[in-house]
C-alpha cells in the first residue's frame, strides 16, 4: 500500500543514494549505524528501542552539545517490509499504546535505482497547521542533513 502524496498535509524528500539497498537498510535497521546519520550532527542520536516489527517500539534520544540525553522520537512501527519499506508514526508507542502528542507519520521507502538505492521519506501530518509547523522547523534542511549523513555512512567504501 502506498499513501497518496497530500500537498496540504505531507512533505516529502528523496535523493538517490550510492549504494545498494541492502547497505541502506542495514543503516536503517542496525541501532549502532543508525545513530550514526540518524540527526544532523553534531548532536548525537542513541536508540534505545527498535523493535523492527509492527507495533515495535520505536525510541530514540539525542544529545546537544555534549549534554545529557533527552527525548527525541517515541514512537511505533506501523510496517516493517525487509529491503522494501518501514513506516512509523509518533501518534502510537509501542505495543500500540497512544501517544500524547501525535505529530507525523513516516513512510521510508528504498528502490533500486541504476546508480544505487532511490531512498525517499514521505512524512504525513494531521492538520495543514502540523505540515506547516513542521516545514518551518526546518524538515527539508533536517531530513536532508540526515539522508545526507546515511549517503555518506554507505557511501563510503568498506
């Protein structure tokens, strides 16, 4: 199943990265490689849950500066489709308990492309308020500094 894309709703980025699928999924499904691109550095990403399964908990924090570790993601995966796809939301935890405060849903999607993985995020809001609260935190510049810290992770030669 594939979401039709809602201008009013969604924001979306992609970039074909230089690698194959299988080393692009492996950056997204391994914790210790995840937190190596995961938020634009230089703050620091840690999991703490990824169960790679619907209803897997999906946790993640981050560090600034150097300081303690704080919230970042909580969340849930909603699918799990091995080489293919992962969609989570933070509007559920774990288990498919309710969050507090739903803001996205995100569906990862990797195609083989001629030079590598087309790697695309397609990140569904509630409202048109949502979207755009969240295009002016910086979504583009953020998603595409971290898609660009992934390239860079598999990118580079063993």
């Amino acid at each position: 199943m594939t979401e039709a894309f809602n201008p009013d709703l969604d924001l979306k980025i992609s970039r074909i990265i230089k690698a194959p699928r299988a080393a692009v999924w492996s950056a997204w499904t391994t914790p210790s490689r995840f937190e190596q691109w995961w938020i634009p550095a230089p703050t620091r990403c840690r999991v703490e849950q990824m169960n790679l399964r619907p209803g897997g908990a999906f946790v993640t924090r981050m560090s600034e500066n150097g300081g303690e570790f704080g919230p970042h993601v909580s969340g849930c995966f909603l699918a799990v489709d091995p080489m293919e796809r992962i969609v989570f939301t933070n509007a559920l935890l774990g288990g498919w308990r309710p969050a507090e405060k739903p803001f996205i849903t995100a569906i990862i999607t990797l195609h083989d492309h001629a030079d590598g993985t087309d790697y695309a995020a397609h990140v569904m809001h509630r409202t048109g308020a949502d979207r755009a609260r969240h295009d002016k935190m910086g979504f583009y510049d953020g998603w595409g500094t971290a898609i660009g810290q992934l390239a860079g992770l598999v990118e580079r030669p063993s």
